[in-house]
C-alpha cells in the first residue's frame, strides 16, 4: 500500500510516495539513527562489501571447479571444502550485493523499500545459516 506519509517516526520525505512496512515496523532504518560515526561506519561496510564482493565469488568458485575437475585433490577434506566454497560463493552472490543496496539506501536515506528490507533479512538469515544447512 503507497501512501503520502510524514511523520517525526519515519522522517520526512518531500511528498514522495512510499509504502509502509506495518510488518516490520522496528528494524526500518530511520534518519534519525545516522549519526556522523554510523555515517562513516556504514560507508565503509558498504565499501568493503563491494570491494570483497569479486574475490569473493571468484576464488570460492575456483575452489569448486579445481576440485571438481582435478581427481587427485577429490580427497574428502578437499570435498568438505568445496562444500563450504559453495556456501561462500552462495553468501557472496545472494546476500552480499543485498547488504550493499540496503546499506546504500541507508546512507542515502531513500525511504524504506518493504522488499528490500525482507531479502535483506532473508539473505541475513541463510548466510548465517548455510555452512550448517548444506550437505555435500
């Protein structure tokens, strides 16, 4: 549901069309919370995430292939690893370039996107969980 809404709890956006996130209502980031030290924390987060970003696919994917078409490194703790690369590379293709476009939006202060704030706390979630959930 888009709205025209103004209000001291979600800040003032000019008269721009927003949606509001009712579902998740508390953890919407706020103008208010960007401080001049969150400022610059979160412009550095968002520059490491998207400089950590290319080697992290590319060397987690390097792993899979060279164990993958390389029989004498299929030991099992090569497999083990390659296991672990997977869920790496899935970390780095799925929730790393969500964590740089809400950080962005963050420094930004774009208004909240309800969307965005869900796969941001998807994506959150199944990094932190993926090691444990994929089985090779």
């Amino acid at each position: 549901m888009a709205n025209n809404i103004s209000s001291p709890s979600t800040g003032e956006y000019s008269g721009l069309e927003i949606e509001e996130c009712n579902y998740i209502k508390e953890s919407i980031w706020r103008k208010e919370y960007l401080a001049e030290d969150t400022y610059k924390h979160s412009v550095a987060l968002a520059s490491v995430n998207s400089i950590a970003f290319f080697p992290m696919v590319l060397l987690n994917a390097l792993v899979i292939f060279a164990v993958a078409t390389r029989r004498p490194l299929r030991t099992n703790s090569n497999i083990l690893l390659a296991c672990l690369a997977g869920a790496d590379l899935l970390t780095g293709l799925v929730a790393m370039p969500i964590a740089f476009v809400v950080e962005m939006k963050r420094i930004l202060d774009t208004g909240p996107f309800c969307a965005l704030e869900k796969a941001y706390t998807v994506a959150t979630f199944v990094a932190g969980s993926a090691p444990s959930v994929i089985s090779c």
